[in-house]
C-alpha cells in the first residue's frame, strides 16, 4: 500500500515514522473508518493512564497525536499501525477516511506493543 501523504511534516515523530517505512517497515490500515469522537475518548484516556503509570512506555509524540486528534476536523479516520520485524517501535498513524493524508502518529517503544494493544496492559 502507497504512504499516504503527510509524513513529511515538521518533527521526530513523523522523521522517525517516515524513516521506519523507508527502512523496510510496513504499514497497515484499518479496513473501516472509526468515528473521531471516539478515538478522541479513547485516546485521552490512554494519555491519563500512561501519566499515571510509574512505568509509561516510551513514546514519541503521544501527547501532540492526542492534541491533534482533539482539533481533528475529520468526523472519521483509518487508524493503521507502522511496524518493522528488527526495530522496537511501533506507529500508531491517523489517516483521512480516503487513506491519502496522515493527520497524526505517534510511536512506542516496548517490547510487548501490538497493534492491537500499543499501550501493553499489565506490565510489571
């Protein structure tokens, strides 16, 4: 599948992101459109139980992904993950229902991230 446009903008998250792919990562989107209003629920909410961890994963980007989710003008978007067989992080992109612009991305880094579960619930 073809990147969408957009990670090509300003900042480490979207640099790193873009540099995974070009380094043989791989980008898989959602098949269906998920409402904004709850991603941008749940997402806050991850954002509240990362900053109440004694432990938070490692991340680049999370708090400005949330930010931007709040403002995001799209009543839907693709949520589709960055991933590579040799490196630790994982992306977490949001694209335009049309998958042809990234809104936002952030990454983790944790040896037990999936796309399914970026955020691995019950780590030590």
């Amino acid at each position: 599948m073809p990147m969408p446009a957009g990670l090509d903008q300003p900042g480490p998250t979207f640099a790193l992101c873009s540099d995974l792919l070009a380094g043989g990562g791989e980008l898989r989107l959602a098949h269906e459109p998920i409402a904004t209003d709850v991603l941008r629920v749940e997402y806050r909410d991850l954002l509240a139980t990362e900053a109440d961890r004694s432990d938070p994963a490692p991340t680049v980007g999370f708090t400005d992904a949330v930010e931007r989710l709040s403002i995001a003008p799209q009543n839907s978007l693709r949520v589709g993950h960055v991933t590579h067989p040799k490196e630790p992080w994982l992306f977490v992109v949001f694209v335009d229902p049309d998958s042809e612009s990234v809104l936002t991305c952030f990454g983790v880094n944790h040896p037990d991230a999936t796309p399914e579960q970026p955020f691995p619930i019950g780590r030590a």
